[in-house]
C-alpha cells in the first residue's frame, strides 16, 4: 500500500535510528501524545531500536482512556433502553462502567452497534425512524470535524430520531496540565500527526514558549515516530524550544480550513473531565446552543447513575506518565485485557493494554 | 382488526390455528422439526436427495459403518455464523469443510459426516435447500458423504435463521502421527496461502462495516494440501492447524503452548493479500488474528520444509504458500514476531474479538 | 486517537445535502468517504481518511523530502566509515 508500506521500511528506520543516537549526547524524556502512536511504538518494537538514553513516555492520548466513568454510565444507561440504537467505534464496548460495558449491554439485550464512520448512525436514523439512534462521540480534534457533519447531516435532514453523546477532548489544554504539573520529567513532546491535521499547529507555538519545549507534529508510521523523535531531539541538543513539523505531508500550520470551520460552527469549547487526572479547562467540546437539540445528555434523563471508580485503577498517574503499567500493582493480575479495571487495559491504544499485549515481561 | 372505514378486514390464513394441515409450504415450521409427515417429507424432499448415500438412504436412528484399517478420527463442530450466505460460501459449505479440514489436520483421511440442524421457524425452504445442496457440492469435493442427520426446528426469534452441527469421522493412516507436541526447535512453520481472507469477506457483507470491493471467502477442504504435505515429508510433518476463529496468531499461541516451545515469525514472509491489507489498515485490525477457513499451517523438520512448500505451491490451493518462521526453545510457550523493521515482540492471545478502532 | 489511513481517490461520486462523497482506495479495497474537507480534491490525487472523512490531501512532494533526507543520512554514514 502505497504511504504505508514505505514508512515501514526497516532500512530507512534503522538510518533515522542510527542518526538520533549520533545526535543524542545526553539523556532525553520524550511524550508521545498520542495512542496511535504508543500503539505503533509498541506494535513494531520502534523502543528497541532507541538509543538506552533516550526515554519515550506515554501520554494521555487515548480518547477511549480518558473518557470520564460518569460517560461511560451514562452511554450504558441509554444503550439498555428498548427504543435506542446505540453506535459506537469499536474502541468504546468494552471500557468498563461502574457496573458494566456496552457490550456487557449488547449482550443482555440492548440494540449496540459498531460503526465505522458517524455518518453510518446517521444512515441508520434515517432508516429507523421509529427508533432513537444515539452516536457515542468520542475523540480528539482529528475525530470532531467527522461528528460535527454528522450533527450538520441530521440537521439539514430535520432528523428528530439522532443524538450525539459527546466527550470530545482537546489536546493543547492536555498538554498544559501535563508540563504544568510540579513533577513534571517531559522535556520534548510528538505531538498527534492528525490532530495536527485537522487543526494546524497554531496552538503548540505559546505551549512550546511558556515551558521551552521542543514540540514536533509526527506521524504514525515507524519512519515518521523516527524523524519526529530525531528532529526532536536534534531540538533538545540545540537548546531550541520551537514548533517542528515531522509529518509535512499531511499536516499543515493552518490545519485543514473546512474542518476546522464546521467544528466551530457546531461546537464550543468547554470544561472536560479526563478520567484519572480530573477536569481540564475549556479541554472539551459540546455542541452549540442551537444545536443542543442533537445532544443525548440533554434527550436522555441520566440524573439517577451513580458513578463508582475502581480503588485499584491508577489510570491517573499512567495517563500523564508518572508510572508505567508495569509498577501498578494490580497490573496482570487483577486488571487483565479479560477483566481489566480501567481504560487504558481496554482501549486497544491504552499504555496498559499494549505493554500487555506485546511487553508482559518487561 | 379492522378499520371501520375501509370495508372487510384482509384475511391472513397464516394467522389461523385451524389444525389441518396447509399442505405446500414455503416456509420452515415448527412441525418439520416435530417428527411426523411433515418432518418425513422434509427429509424426502431436501435431504435425501441431496446427500444420496445408502447409510442414510437407510434412514435408521444411527449409520452403521464399515471402516478401513487404522486409528479413527472424531471431531466434531458447531457453525453459527452470520450471514448465512457470504461470497465464497455459505454457513452449508463451511459446516463441511470445516469438519473434513478438522478431521484433516489430524492427518486423517476424511471418511463421513453428520449434519445437525436446528433451524428458526420461518427460514424460506428454499434458502434450507440451497444451503444442503451446497452442503452436497462440499461433501462430494471433499470425497466425504453426510450418513446421518438430524433435524429440529425453533420458535421465530430463538435462534439466528439456521445453525448446524457437523460430527465426522475419518482414519489415520499408520505411523502418521500429528500432535502440537510433537513442535521441535528448529522445525519451520508454514501457511498454504495468504491469510485473513475469510474474516475480512465476512466483514465485508455485515452491517455498519460494507466496503464498495466484493472480497470472497476462502472456505474449502484442505485434506488435498495434507495429502501432499504426508505424502513427501512423512513423519517430518510435525503439526497442522488450520488457523480459523482467532487467527493464525490464536493457532499458533495454542502450539507453542502445548508444546512448551515458542515460535517466532517473520513479519515480511507472512503472505497478506492487498485487500485484505487494505481492509485491515482502515479498520485497525492485525491480520495475524483475523479468521481463516481455506488455510493450513504445517510444522515440519526442517530437513522437509522444502518439499512440504513445493508439493502445496504446485496444489491450487496452495500457490501462494510460504514459510513463515520458526520453532525456537525460548520464550517458552510464546509467539514472537521478528517485525519488518528489525525488533521482536510477544504476539499475544486475543481476549474477546477484534473490533474496528478509530484510534 | 487518529487511526488515518492513506488512500487514493478513485471517484467524485455525488453531492448530497451539503456532502460531497468519493470513492477512495486501500490497498486492494475501495470505500465510500466523505470529501467535503477538501473541495479542492482530484481523482487519482492520494488522501488521509479518517472515520469516513478525507482530513488531509497528501503532499507527495514532502513525502518524497522525507526518503531524501533519510537517505542523504545514509550515504553520509558510509562516506564516514
């Protein structure tokens, strides 16, 4: 596949490996923002071929992680209702509420589907008029501009059966927290290739300022993790605090104009809770008044959940890179990827999961 | 009930409860699984005349069998799946391959088969007939024949239009001898073909997840590939599988654990097809855990490797066949893939299915 | 987040109720996929899809810097050693 294969070309990862251990003079504690990319790291083994000095860490960038309990409760809670059809990409069924999954719910019963695109559940509202088809709108900003035209569709389309349940997050205001923290170790970020797609790299400039930190936008591919981590670090010695881009082919500084304009028309910005480390401000989406007709939370009564956090989860200090799964205690052993305790063991790009799947020794 | 309105209500025979029977029916009903004339007819009428054999022509309670000399093989399978009808098959034909691939990966020559089914109150009969006389298509190619069968029917709505049982026997020629632990270090695994076909054809007919590229299953009866595989490597012919629910990477798991060895493939040798790769890549999925229903993996000496590869690449089914990696002593009990670019990492077992991710 | 796979547009199908939509290929596979977010977009031009939405038309230009860099990297290590 053509803009996939070349990016995995052993040859070339081992150049650009050999280059950043060439470059690399001191120890270095880089972020990874973004799952996709901890997926990928772990995925091919990318950390092996790292000089020992160089620290990857993994960030809080799983949508699917960082999805408040309260949300969760709330999606199972709709989801068990007879009238509702409830949508959802993949990564969301099995994250555990306080008493159960969606596809816990799907299997006593209720109407949950998996689907590719939002405007999959649109089609399906369409098709149902009888039935209320509610889309679990989960992401970041590279998901957004994909659920603001499906809420557009539905209203263009008078649509009175399609309600989005909204926990759309923000990566800048994430990204602060984590550099604000007082026992913060990161000192260069890879900030999310798409996200960066979608919005430009406007954000990152004051970010890279206010905490002179290199910030370099990469991809996904194991090329593109080993030029960003090279330019990365190529910063770090220089002693330079700017905004780099590694992943020039499909982000621009001013992101994607369409989709960028529809995520605004639709939505505003707000206060988001992220599961493990506690609310963000203005970290989070939620459609606009005019359009909060399309809102689940606001069809759907949901007064009555009561919300109940697993003791032993440690989600927090995972997501923001102060342990790794390996030292929780309840990791392997009480929270598996069969019965796990928190998101990040479910989420196929949770830290918890991936050192599961591909590292349990280490 | 009626509207007041619009003149005399329509009249639904169907809705009556008038215990004549309706005579030509188009439809499964209850009384075709309950054993009277209806479910006699259905066997005359579908069954029979598809699977002519004279076991079952015999119609007894059980089929009583001759078998030539060697041990037997026994297994037996339950299809479910969903659609009933896919490209490149349908729940009829995987139902029998499936069984004679089972029997074939015991080094058994595939013998007879059973067929169970249990059907939902409502299947069209002609979807029942098309899916028996696929059923006799597969059984005649695997030189198999059904001897026994049996038939009941649910209420609408307590089951998923029609699930079937296949049992089949088969014999084990002497001095063939294929077990999971009989996986040495240095023997070389191999598949017959490119994989994850079958996972992704269905996919790509179910609901929510359509692709505008028509993508066929692999279902079919690999006892033709082991033949070739047992007739030039022998007792070097270590292990088979085919790799079905949960991959070649589940298979391969089950292996190196049952035989306390570990395994490491090499990721740019295993044959993936580019449209499974393109599915694959849009949904998030691996291919080493996606479903396959026309594929063999072998573990042989390495002494025979070669042969085992030529004698499948010469077989149609086995064109694209490859070796694909390695037994090795340690991690014990672990699948390892050597990545494309140069480093190593535990393949694990799946929990639960995969599930198309946007993350 | 942001499973985005490459992809080449094969068809401008339809405009409908404020959405355009295209035929994309993967691979061996071919998919119907939202192309509002860049109006500009030809057939045979290669896109980055994500969720059923081309986000981004692909810089083949700065793809091909990429290999350059990287392989001017690799003549320099051999000149070195």
């Amino acid at each position: 596949m053509r803009f996939v294969d070349e990016y995995r070309d052993g040859e070339a990862v081992r150049r650009a490996a050999a280059a950043i251990a060439s470059v690399q003079t001191r120890p270095w504690t880089l972020m990874e923002i973004c799952g996709g990319q901890t997926h990928s790291i772990l995925k091919f083994g990318l950390d092996q071929l790292l000089p020992d000095q160089l620290t990857l860490v993994h960030g809080p960038g799983c949508p699917v992680c960082v999805t408040p309990l309260e949300l969760i409760d709330q999606a199972v809670e709709i989801a068990a209702r007879r009238e509702v059809i409830f949508t959802s990409f993949g990564d969301m069924l099995r994250v555990p509420g306080s008493s159960k999954s969606l596809l816990q719910v799907k299997a006593e019963g209720g109407d949950v589907r998996v689907v590719y695109s939002p405007l999959d559940a649109v089609k399906l509202a369409e098709e149902n008029p009888m039935r209320q088809v509610v889309f679990f709108a989960v992401g970041f900003e590279t998901t957004a501009p994909a659920n603001a035209m499906a809420v557009w569709r539905a209203h263009e389309l008078g649509l009175a059966n399609f309600t989005i349940l909204c926990s759309h997050v923000l990566v800048p205001p994430a990204i602060d927290a984590i550099l604000g923290a007082p026992d913060c170790r990161i000192q260069g970020f890879l900030a999310a290739g798409h996200v960066c797609t979608v919005e430009g790299t406007g954000d990152y400039e004051p970010l890279a300022r206010k905490y002179h930190v290199p910030i370099v936008v990469t991809g996904f591919e194991p090329v593109d993790l080993m030029t960003g981590i090279l330019m990365c670090v190529e910063a770090l010695e220089k002693g330079e605090a700017k905004v780099g881009n590694a992943y020039k082919r499909s982000a621009h500084a001013t992101g994607n104009p369409a989709a960028r304009a529809l995520v605004r028309r639709m939505f505003k910005t707000c206060d988001r809770a992220w599961r493990g480390i506690g609310v963000i401000p203005l970290s989070g989406l939620e459609l606009r008044d005019e359009f909060k007709a399309f809102d689940a939370a606001r069809r759907f009564d949901s007064s009555r959940i009561r919300t109940v956090e697993p003791k032993e989860c440690i989600a927090g200090e995972i997501l923001l890179g102060h342990k790794r799964p390996s030292q929780c205690p309840a990791f392997g052993s009480q929270c598996t990827p069969e019965h796990p305790l928190g998101a990040p063991m479910v989420s196929a790009e949770g830290a918890c999961a991936a050192y599961h799947a591909y590292r349990r020794t280490a | 009930m009626t509207d007041p309105k619009s003149g005399p209500a329509a009249v639904d025979p169907s809705q009556w409860s008038c215990p004549a029977p309706t005579g030509a029916v188009d439809a499964i009903q209850v009384a075709h699984g309950g054993g009277g004339r209806m479910s006699q007819r259905l066997t005359e009428s579908v069954f029979l005349p598809a699977f002519r054999n004279p076991a079952l022509e015999a119609l007894h309670d059980g089929a009583v069998l001759s078998l030539p000399p060697g041990r037997v093989a026994f297994t037996t399978d339950s299809y479910v799946i969903h659609p009933i009808f896919f490209p490149g098959g349908d729940i009829g034909s995987l139902a029998v391959h499936g069984t004679v691939n089972d029997l074939a990966m015991c080094g058994a020559r595939p013998l007879h088969l059973s067929a169970g089914f249990i059907i939902e109150e409502g299947l069209p009969i002609a979807d029942l007939k098309r899916i028996v006389a696929s059923m006799a298509r597969a059984a005649e190619q695997a030189g198999v024949t059904v001897v026994t069968g049996d038939t009941k029917v649910v209420d609408r709505g307590k089951g998923d239009q029609i699930f079937i049982n296949t049992a089949g026997i088969g014999v084990v020629p002497e001095g063939i001898e294929i077990s999971p632990s009989r996986a040495r270090p240095g023997d070389l695994v191999l598949v017959s073909g490119e994989i994850a076909v079958h996972g992704i054809a269905i996919l790509s007919v179910r609901q929510g997840l359509q692709f505008e590229t028509e993508m066929v299953s692999d279902s079919a009866s690999l006892h033709e590939l082991v033949g070739a595989a047992l007739d030039v490597a022998g007792t070097h012919l270590h292990v088979l599988r085919d790799p079905t629910r949960g991959g070649v990477a589940s298979a391969l798991n089950e292996i190196a654990a049952s035989a306390g060895v570990s395994i490491e493939l090499e990721e740019r040798s295993i044959p993936v097809n580019e449209t499974v790769q393109g599915a694959c890549e849009l949904l998030g999925f691996d291919p080493l855990y996606v479903a396959n229903e026309g594929k063999c993996l072998a573990i042989v000496a390495p002494s025979h490797a070669n042969a085992v590869l030529e004698a499948w690449r010469r077989h149609p089914l086995g064109r694209a066949a490859a070796i694909i990696g390695q037994v090795r002593e340690e991690p014990r009990g672990r699948l390892v893939l050597h990545t494309r670019i140069g480093a190593r990492r535990i393949v694990d077992m799946l929990s639960g299915e995969q599930l198309p991710r946007i993350c | 987040m942001c499973l985005g796979v490459p992809g080449k547009v094969v068809a401008i199908t339809r405009h409908e109720v404020g959405m355009q939509m295209g035929r994309v290929q993967f691979g061996g596979i071919q998919k119907e996929v939202c192309l509002s977010f860049l109006p500009e977009i030809q057939v045979g031009e290669y896109v980055i899809v994500h969720a059923g939405f081309a986000i981004s038309q692909i810089d083949e230009e700065e793809a091909a810097k990429t290999f350059e860099i990287l392989r001017q990297m690799g003549d320099l290590d051999d000149a070195v050693r």
